[in-house]
C-alpha cells in the first residue's frame, strides 16, 4: 500500500481504498453520496463467493462526509474510520441512511454477510429516514468502535434496527464497543433506540449516552 496526505487521504492497495480518491469532499457541506458507492462498488466488483477476505474502504479524519442517499455495502466489505466521536463522520441528511440488506441488489440467497464498521461515527441528526442504521437479512456483520448520533426528530423507527426477513433470521451480528447517543424519537419507545427483531445479536459494551 501506498499511503499520503494527513489522516492518511490517498490510499492505494489492491485489497483497499479511500473515499477520497473516488472525488469524496470530506467537508460536511458537499453531496459524497457517490464518491462513497463508487468506493464501496469498486470492492464489490472484484469480491467472489469464494473470498473470505474484506476490502477496505477508508474514511480519513478529521473530516465529515455528507450522504443524501442510501449507501449499500457489498459483502465482504470493510469500511474503516479512525477514531470515535467525530473522528471519521458520515454524516445522513434529510432520508439517508445506511443500510445493509439482503433483499438488495448486493444479496446472494437472500443475505448479505461479512461486512464491518469500525471507528466511524454516524451522525443521523438530521436525517429523517424511519430507520438511521438498517441491518436486513444479514450474517457475519461487525459494529466496533463506532458512535451513532440521533435526535428528537430523526430515526423514528430506531436508530439502529436489525431484523430478518422472509429468508430467515439475521445471525451473528455483534456489537462491539458501540454507543448510541442523542434523543431520538425512537428511544422513548426502544432500549437504547436499538431495535432488534428476528435476529441473534451478540451485544459487548452497548452504550445509550
């Protein structure tokens, strides 16, 4: 790997990459909805049934990405921060919100699998998509290091929701060292604004501040 720039910018690897290199700004205020699925695309176009191994989409700190979308992670996909609390934001605006669904274009017999969040910070203050965070018909998914922000308007569902669907039950998806902060409109009916349903989730240092 090749890396430059603070905070790590530019990073060429055959197994990796950064949002930046795909055009992504980084400044909170520019669209980077497709810088990043381009980013993300550029994985999942070279990941076979047959590899184990993630590719590594790299988010550089101190910066703020702006998503006015909804972002789909192929399986097998890392996406990897540096550092909680506003270290590497992606910021949701309006209905975005980041999901990973089995039913989708990226699921292969119902399910997506294999994929990790880590050191990122999810800042869903503004968005107004029933579910901020949304985990549907997955296996084998990580959450570690990461902070997830909502508020009194956003999230109305949850802001983090992880359920089955049609082809079964979601399995081995674990939390680790996750804290889910803000007021969101979902947690005065929902522990934690966490809602889980048809699924087996391993929770290790849940946090709600």
């Amino acid at each position: 790997c090749t890396a430059n720039g603070p905070g790590n910018v530019l990073i060429t690897c055959s197994d990796s990459t950064s949002v930046m290199i795909y055009g992504a700004y980084g400044d909170g205020t520019h669209d980077d909805t497709t810088a990043i699925q381009n980013a993300l695309d550029a994985g999942g176009a070279i990941q076979t049934p047959s590899v184990n191994a993630h590719f590594v989409v790299f988010f550089p700190c101190p910066y703020t990405y702006l998503i006015t979308g909804t972002l789909h992670i192929p399986n097998y996909t890392k996406l990897q921060g540096c550092g909680q609390n506003f270290g590497s934001t992606i910021k949701l605006a309006q209905s975005a919100s980041l999901t990973i669904d089995g039913s989708s274009t990226y699921g292969r017999g119902g399910f997506q699998f294999g994929i990790q969040l880590v050191d990122l910070t999810i800042d869903a203050t503004a968005s107004t998509a029933a579910n901020c965070v949304y985990l549907n018909s997955v296996y084998d998914i990580v959450l570690r290091d990461d902070w997830l922000y909502s508020s009194s308007t956003s999230c109305s569902a949850a802001a983090l929701t992880i359920q089955g669907g049609s082809v079964g039950a979601s399995n081995n998806i674990a939390l680790d060292n996750v804290v889910i902060a803000g007021n969101s409109a979902s947690f005065s009916a929902l522990p934690l604004g966490l809602l889980v349903s048809n699924a087996s989730v391993k929770a290790d240092h849940l946090a709600c501040q």
